[in-house]
C-alpha cells in the first residue's frame, strides 16, 4: 500500500512538472514568462450578498460616503453604520488597499479646513482599525476645501465628507 502510494505521487509531480515544462515552452521569446503562465485572479465582486440599497450603491459606485457635522471630526451613529458596511465590503472584496479621503466646507480658513479634512479621515481610519482592517492596507488623503461635492454652495453640509474607497487586485 504504501508503495503504491509513493509510486502514485511521482507520477503525479513528474505529470505536473511536465504541464508546466509545457507552459513554459509555448511563450515566444522576449515575453514574461512568469506573466505568461499566470493568469490574473477573475474580477472579484465587492459584496458577495448586497442586502440593502445602501450596500448595492457602494458596489455599483465603489465609495462609500461618510459625513460629518460642521467643524466636527467625531464619528456619528450614521457614521458608525457606514464604517461598518466599509469594513464588511473590505472583508468580502480583500483590496489591495483602501484610501479615507477627507474633504471640509469652505467655513473658516483654508489651513484649518485643510487639518479638518486630515482629522476626519483619521477618524475614519481607526473606526475601520477598530472593526479588524489592517492598517497598513489604509491610505489616508486630506483635500480640505478642494474638490467639494456640491460645488455651487461651497458651505453646503454634503462638503464635509471622507469618502471611502478600494482598489483591488
């Protein structure tokens, strides 16, 4: 029996070996070998059972929008249910990584928006730390008053934001 065993995974590693030796012998010279024989992972979908709309716009526009109160940096109950769908889009996706992007409404000084935006993605950076994201795979960006979402009332409340996003493999 064990003989046979023995007998039977030689046969498959020299079958193996000879599959790749084949793989190998069918790219062209000066391509990558190593990109031609693997083939990168299909596209992965970012949730793997959406069940409320929330989830279902978060798959379809790959970000997640998190708001704040004027000049405030804490995280809200709202907020709090949005890190944690991030979280749980991250778990089902595995990203490379993931950027908190914060953004502020034109109120007070350009500087002060500046540090505001940077204060509101941390935030949100340990929110989803908290929730079990490592941290090295979290991309933090502060835009203050730059890009805002509604750009015809640059105090309007849909101004101060961090938006979440992913890039996968």
């Amino acid at each position: 029996m064990r003989q046979s065993v023995s007998r039977y995974l030689r046969i498959a590693v020299a079958a193996s070996m000879a599959a790749g030796a084949s793989a190998c012998a069918q790219v062209s010279p000066g391509e990558n070998h190593a990109a031609a024989v693997v083939q990168a992972p299909p596209n992965v979908p970012l949730a793997t059972k959406p069940t409320t709309g929330q989830e279902v716009g978060a798959v379809v526009n790959d970000k997640i929008q998190i708001t704040f109160p004027d000049g405030g940096a804490k995280i809200t109950p709202a907020a709090a249910k949005q890190l944690d769908l991030a979280a749980r889009l991250f778990r089902d996706a595995n990203p490379v990584l993931m950027f908190t992007s914060g953004y502020a409404d034109n109120t007070g000084d350009e500087y002060g928006n500046l540090l505001l935006s940077a204060r509101r993605a941390q935030a949100v950076k340990e929110g989803l730390v908290a929730r079990g994201i490592p941290a090295d795979r979290l991309l933090l960006q502060a835009f203050g008053t730059s890009e805002p979402a509604d750009p015809a009332d640059p105090n309007a409340a849909s101004n101060r934001r961090v938006v979440v996003t992913w890039r996968l493999l």
